[in-house]
C-alpha cells in the first residue's frame, strides 16, 4: 500500500510501515533540520518530502494510508454554524481533514500524547472522532480504562523496554473490531540491559554528553547516605520523599503560611530575635512549594506534607547528624526523592534514575522512562553506568536504526526523539489494521509480467 507520513519529524511512522512492505509517497516536517535528516534517512522520498502541510498539501498523491503524528493544539469548545468543521479551525488536524476529504483512503493512523482524549475535559477527542466519522470513518482510540477503554498503549505492552503510554487513533473506511489494537501484555519482561551499550561501544563525544554534573552525582550520593541509614525493616513510602519536611513546622492545614502574619511565621520558624526579617526574607526561608500564594493548601498538598512530617518522625533518629543541612544546598527539585522500586536493593545507582520537577525518580532496571521532548534534563539515567543514556540507546527505545541519524545538537536529537513513535507499537498496530483489511490495488502498475516491480518504481508510477 501507499502512505503518507505528516509531521514526519524523524520518521517513526515511516520507519514501521516500510518494514511492513509499504511505501511512502509524500512526507511533510516543518522543521529544517528534521526535513534534511528524513531526506537523509529515506532518500528513495527525498523529492517528495515538503515543508509546511499548510503549503504543501496540495502536493500529497493519492494514498491508502494517511499517518500523522499531529500536534494537539486546542480545539474550540463553542462550535458553530459549520459543525466539526467550524470546530477544528485554526488547527492543524483541520489540514489532516482537508487531505482526508480530498482523497479519501482506506486508513488512517494518528498518535498523540497520552492525556489527548483528556484534553480540554475530553472536547478535543470528540472533535477528532467525530470529524473523522463525519468523513466515512469507523473510528477506534486507545482509551483509558477509566472511560470504558482497554487503556493507553506503550511499548513496554509489547515486551520492550520501555514505559511510553501514548494514544493512538485508528480510522478505517469499513467496520473496526470494538478493540483493534494488540493486546496489553502487562506482565511482559523486559530489562534496559537489552537497549545499553558497554563502555567500550562509547566515544568521547558519548563520554562527554552522558556525563553527570558534579551537583547531579551529589545529590544521588546524599540520598543514597539517607537510604542506607533507614533500618531494612522500615519500609520505605510509596508516596514522595520532601526533605524539607524533616525539620518544617510552619502550618499547613488550616492556612499555608503566605496566609500567616509575618509575627506568627517568625515565631513557628524560631526567629523570635531582632534580626532583619522582612516578611519576603522569612518567606524565602520556607520549602519552595509552601511558600506559593495562596490562603491554603490544595488537599493533595496537604496530604503529602502530613504523610511526611508523620513518617520523618518515625526515622529521623536513624538519619546521621547534619544530613538534612547537606541537602539544603541542592536546589528544590534535588531534595525530593520518588522510590519506585519497592523490595528492591536501596543503593540508587542499581536502578534507572530521573531527575525531574517533582523529585529524582528511582524505577527498577526493567524498562525506561518516557522519553520527554520538552527538556534534556529529565533524560533517563542508567544507575549502574552512573551516567545518562546516548543517543543510540535512546533511538533504541524508541526502536529507531542504530545509523537513524538525528540532530547535531544534544537537545535538539533528544526533543525530537521525545516526539518520536515507537517503531514497533505503530507495526503492531499497522499490521493488524492494514492486514485484515487489504483494500483492491490502487495502481495499474502494481503488477508487470515476469517480474515484480519495485518499491522506489511502485512510488514513481504512482506518482
């Protein structure tokens, strides 16, 4: 069959469904550098690889399967006098339709982000379903359990190591199965030593771009002194660690302290002399997250903050002396912990780590976590290699070619593979849609006598 791969960015889509036997005929990325690294990567569709959809879909041939991994801009909640169309306005799922409607292929094949059928109190999912079945579609989405669905889908589903919930929409010209999508396998065992490189594998451009910062191997060493100082039969939280709660005892349940007067935080805070306290500076002595506006506290904050001032008081005699102090010298984000490896070993360089807003993460070694475009800094770190993962091991995840080539830069690779589908999942799914649903051939020039016609001359007939 024929496909088109939209907002291409480094070819996942492509990727999958060539290794299935099909062949692009159009791909579109907007970004620069992504565009030339696709030509690149698939030079056999570099003449037909554009820009913008927005200029360039009049450019798209006709095709069995349209693929997009679109972005999820915000639909209008008000609607109008044109329907869905009216809707969808101003977004770029509003090009996807305008190619659908013009050249109504058999299949269609989006993936978003995990919360998409959430989104916008679940607004923007019915646009999209809706707008597709007004086209003729019978229309099925990886919906979440809790809204009737078999749940989101993720690599590690399918026995790979790695933990990527993503919502994949699934459109087709005749009926769907209620559930078309493979089974979850829940219980599969994977482990990130099937994806990790040895030391001897790595460059010094490796070396140097997976290298923890000196404050990055601080923090993981002083929350490693905490964890071996908790007596093994204590068991560790299942809830986050705030250290800055060992000592707090500024109020939290009535009013947060911005509610307090500055006498009345002086007071809880012990600074019952005269020194310079204006009520900013007092305020800035507070845990980050206790200091934010407001007369009190969300539930869930509340909720945490007691769990922690009641579990420290349990195990605060075990901690050795100055250890909190020691952790006042690493940024907000540093002093909260995330244990995620219950009955594990508590030595946080056995385990796959992740420094994050919320806190540094700790997950066992079986699969790593979600890839996140927006920031290099929460980029999975292998404990036992004390360093972060490369950019192959990263392309392995998503299981992209080991030569898949990517952006220069750090950053740029590492958003674009946050964008990035998993190779596998969009097989696994493409197979059984494509498969059991094989529309008549489409091109006169599908079959010559005597031989079998190429790929690249299939895509240039068809063209």
């Amino acid at each position: 069959m024929y496909f088109i791969d939209l907002f291409a960015g480094l070819g996942g889509f492509h990727v999958a469904l060539a290794a299935l036997g099909h062949t692009c005929v159009f791909a579109s990325e907007i970004d620069d550098e992504l565009r030339e690294l696709y030509k690149r990567n698939f030079p056999d569709v570099a003449s037909h690889t554009h820009g913008d959809i927005r200029s360039a879909k009049g450019l798209i041939p006709r095709h069995d399967v349209l693929c997009a991994g679109f972005p999820c801009q915000p639909f209008s909640k008000s609607g109008g006098q044109e329907g869905f169309r009216d809707r969808i306005r101003g977004t770029l799922f509003e090009d996807i339709v305008d190619v659908l409607d013009r050249h109504a292929p058999q299949f269609v094949l989006l993936e978003n982000v995990g919360n998409f059928e959430r989104h916008d109190g679940g607004r923007t999912w019915a646009v999209v379903r809706e707008s597709l079945e007004g086209l003729g579609y019978c229309v099925r989405g990886t919906t979440h359990k809790a809204t009737g669905g078999q749940g989101l889908l993720s690599p590690h589903h399918l026995g790979y190591p790695h933990s990527r919930g993503r919502f994949f929409i699934v459109g087709s010209r005749t009926p769907l199965e209620d559930d078309p999508f493979p089974s979850r396998r829940t219980a599969e065992e994977t482990h990130l030593a099937d994806i990790i490189q040895p030391d001897c594998e790595l460059g010094e451009g490796d070396r140097d771009e997976t290298r923890l910062t000196h404050q990055q191997n601080a923090c993981i060493e002083h929350w490693n002194v905490f964890l071996a100082a908790i007596p093994p039969e204590v068991p560790l939280p299942s809830f986050p660690i705030w250290g800055d709660e060992l000592t707090a005892k500024y109020p939290f349940m009535a009013k947060a302290p911005p509610a307090c007067t500055t006498e009345e935080l002086r007071r809880m805070l012990g600074l019952n002399g005269t020194g310079p306290y204006e009520r900013e500076a007092v305020l800035r002595l507070l845990p980050a997250y206790a200091a934010q506006r407001g007369n009190a506290f969300p539930p869930w904050k509340q909720r945490f903050i007691l769990q922690n001032r009641v579990w420290f008081r349990k195990v605060a005699r075990h901690l050795p002396d100055g250890w909190h102090k020691g952790l006042a010298k690493f940024p907000p984000s540093l002093r909260k912990l995330e244990w995620n490896c219950k009955g594990e070993a508590r030595d946080l360089w056995q385990h796959v780590l992740q420094f994050r807003p919320s806190g540094l993460r700790a997950k066992r070694m079986t699969s790593a976590p979600a890839l996140v475009a927006m920031t290099c800094s929460q980029v999975p770190i292998i404990g036992p290699q004390k360093r972060f993962i490369t950019r192959t091991e990263a392309k392995r995840l998503q299981h992209l070619p080991d030569e898949h080539l990517l952006p220069s830069a750090r950053e740029a690779a590492f958003r674009a593979l946050g964008n990035a589908v998993h190779v596998e999942v969009v097989k696994a799914i493409a197979s059984a849609l494509l498969d059991s649903q094989t529309p008549p051939p489409t091109s006169e020039t599908a079959t010559r006598t005597g031989q079998e016609v190429t790929q690249k001359e299939l895509a240039q007939a068809w063209l």
